[in-house]
C-alpha cells in the first residue's frame, strides 16, 4: 500500500466521521405549515384576545427570530429586558410554523414564527411563539402518542382535544392537565 492510498484513505474515513457528527448533532427542523392547528394560522393577521408580553429572546437558543413571545411576563428569563406588553387586540402575522429537534436531548419544540409592530421600538420585530406540547414524548407506540395545544394569545380558549399521530382526537381539559401537571 502506497502512502497516496493510505493518506486517501485517512481523508475519506476523516470525511465520514465528519458527516456522522454533523447528521447527529445539528438541529433538525420540520415544516408545520401544512398540520392541523397550525395551517389554520399560516399567512394570517390574527388579533390577540389576550394581553401578552414580547422580550428578546436570552432564555432560549434562538430557532429562527430573535424575539419570544409569551402569554405571562413571569415566565421570562430575568435577562430578558426590557418586556414589551401587547395589549389585547394587537395584530400579530403568522408567517411559518416549525418543529425544531435539539441535536444531544433530542428535545422538540413547536414553534409558531411571526411578526408584530412594536410601537415602542417603532419597526416591526420577528417572534417565536412556543406552541404545542407533546406529553408522551413520542415515547410510545405511534397510535398512543399525542399533541395538546394551550392556549395560544389569539385564541378564546385552548384547543379541547388530544390530537393523537394516527388521526384520533379525544376530549382534553388543558387546564385541568396543566394543574395537575404542576
């Protein structure tokens, strides 16, 4: 065996376990746009039915917008300032929806992506709305594994089923669940 062959061979194997680190550890995201409840909200002006809080986004790695959208001030980061309050009836457009895969925990979070004028800052800032939450953590068998939705700032109420993967839907009580999850 040469040393031409063997210094190939080095740079392939170098290349392969170059690939295996990068297709294990990079976020993956997936397109929401086309699922139920999120393709009820793509491309739309919704107006929020509740007062909400908009910040910077410190608290968590930053998907996609740098802004984080939330329905309490408390559940921000103390990093996170200043909060802008979003009085009720603000527009807020919703542009995507995406899944997003940590790469080590494997942890997904549903995120609605979107933007909303700030009259305080006088432009109009991109925001991350968590938004879905999958209790059995694809844990189970595919029939056994569901989605619930809480209450999102342009509802009324929170969404009142469990959305099973396999088309299912059943009665769900968020906020029952919510306290008892506490």
């Amino acid at each position: 065996m040469s040393l031409k062959n063997i210094f190939i061979g080095c740079i392939v194997l170098l290349a392969v376990i170059v690939g295996f680190f990068y297709l294990g550890f990079r976020t993956k995201t997936e397109d929401l746009s086309y699922k139920f409840p999120y393709s009820q909200i793509i491309n739309q002006t919704l107006v929020t039915k509740h007062p909400c809080y908009i910040a910077l986004n410190y608290e968590h790695f930053i998907l996609e917008n740098p802004y984080i959208l939330k329905m309490k001030d408390d559940h921000f980061d103390g990093s996170c300032n200043p909060i802008y309050k979003l009085p009720v009836g603000s527009a807020i457009q919703i542009e995507n929806t995406k899944a997003f895969t940590g790469p080590v925990s494997g942890t997904t979070n549903n995120a609605v992506l979107g933007s909303i004028y700030l009259k305080e800052l006088h432009k109009t800032v991109k925001f991350e709305f968590y938004w879905g939450d999958n209790p059995t953590y694809g844990l189970y068998e595919y029939k056994d594994n569901y989605d619930i939705y809480p209450l999102a700032p342009w509802q009324e109420k929170a969404l009142p089923f469990k959305y099973f993967w396999d088309g299912r839907k059943e009665p769900h009580n968020w906020q029952e669940w919510h306290k008892s999850s506490k």
